[in-house]
C-alpha cells in the first residue's frame, strides 16, 4: 500500500503515555497513514507497551534503541525508516495534539512548488509548561534567532510536518531537532507557521533540565551559525 504520511513519534519512558497518545493520532489520520514510535532506550516498559498495541493497530509500527541517543536521532531514525512522502512529529508526552496535524499538513501540501516550502512548524498557542521552563525557552528563541536570524518564535514545538526529502538533505548533528527552522532555510526552503494547542502533560515527568539544555543549546546555536556560514546555497541541477 502507498503511504503518503508518516507520523513519527520519538518516546522515552513514556509506558503511560504512548497507548492513548497512539489512538488518539490514528483517529486523527486514519489508517492509511503509517505511525511510528520510536522507542530511545526507555528504562520503563514503554516497549511492551508498544508491541501489545502493534496487535491493536495495525498501521504502527515500533523501533527501538538500544541505548538512549537523544530525540534527533529518535526523529531521523523514524523519517529514515518512513514510507510517506510527507512526515508529521509531536512529542510522545501528549502535550502536542495530534489535531493539529491536517492543519499543518494542509498548508504544507497546498503551498505552490515556487514558494518551496519545504516544513510547517507549530507555535504553541498558551502553553501548559510551568514558568521555569517558559521563561527557559524564550531566552532561549531569543538567543537563537539573535544569532541565526530565522525568524522563529517557538523552535522547541516538536509538532512539525515536512517534506521527508527535504529532512534528509539537512546536515545531521545530535540535538538537531531545535535547529530544523534554520537548517531548512539554509538548504532553500521556505518554513511557514501554524498555532497549534499545548496540553497539560497528564502522566510521567519532563525529560528535559533547563540548565544543561541551555549549555548544550548554547554550543549547538554557534555550530549552525558556521553551518549556515560554511554554505554557498541551493542550486537546481539537471542531466544534459
């Protein structure tokens, strides 16, 4: 069967989270979209959670790490292993809302071929995290567009849809999830933006520590900027 959207889903003990996260995307999409979880190295039994749910949904699929390498490579093993043309994420801890995902997949599908638009990024719209962490990431937008110049507001929203080509042209380095705004622009593309729903997380604990986050954000933020300097454009190309 063609598949034409591929939901990819990168979770780390999230055992309580993936079932219901899981349904609620299938009601979304329907079955002729694939989904994919990708496990990174979970410590609970979020992976016998997702086997027992492949038997109940057949369009899942489950991948899973060895060990724990981080959410961009949770991201980029989904989109490489991905059938469809176009791929939708969100993180696995429910707070993005799978129905965000026609919105965002409709903008990306009906821009015209010239504009190139090759991602549509969500924007949080009054975001359920607590003060620490949204004081957190907005020095942290600020830094990175003061430094990148791209334009985004909310780079950390991992509801995302883009175009799975597109995806695999961008230079990979860990931590890349919070660059891809600036990664698709420096390759040529277009990025548009949607506001999107942000949801209380009902089960489990954030992942994520502000003062690490922002160390390694920090040195990752001056690596892109010598990325996007080391670059000398998209050209089209053609056979004669």
């Amino acid at each position: 069967m063609t598949v034409t959207l591929s939901v990819v889903v990168p979770v780390k003990d999230e055992a309580e989270n993936v079932a219901q996260l899981a349904l609620e995307i299938l009601r979304v999409v329907g079955t002729e979209a694939e989904i994919i979880f990708v496990d990174d190295g979970s410590q609970d039994n979020t992976a016998e959670v997702l086997k027992t749910l492949k038997g109940e949904i057949p369009s899942l699929r489950a991948i899973a790490h060895g060990r724990n390498i981080g959410q961009s490579r949770a991201v980029r093993t989904g989109v490489r292993a991905a059938r469809g043309e176009f791929i939708a994420t969100l993180d696995g801890d429910g707070q993005n809302d799978p129905a965000d995902i026609p919105r965002l997949l409709h903008a990306l599908q009906s821009a015209p071929p010239a504009a190139r638009v090759g991602m549509v990024a969500g924007i949080r719209q009054h975001r359920k995290d607590d003060a620490n962490k949204r004081y957190a990431s907005g020095f942290a937008n600020w830094f990175r567009n003061a430094m990148l110049h791209d334009g985004a507001t909310d780079s950390g929203c991992g509801l995302k849809a883009f175009r799975r080509d597109a995806f695999l042209a961008l230079p990979y380095f860990d931590n890349m999830h919070r660059f891809l705004i600036a990664l698709m622009q420096r390759e040529g593309y277009a990025v548009e933006y949607v506001p999107v729903e942000h949801r209380a997380r009902l089960h489990g604990r954030s992942k994520y520590k502000n003062i690490s986050r922002a160390i390694v954000g920090f040195f990752d933020t001056f690596g892109v900027r010598w990325l996007q300097h080391r670059f000398k454009g998209p050209v089209e190309s053609r056979e004669i």
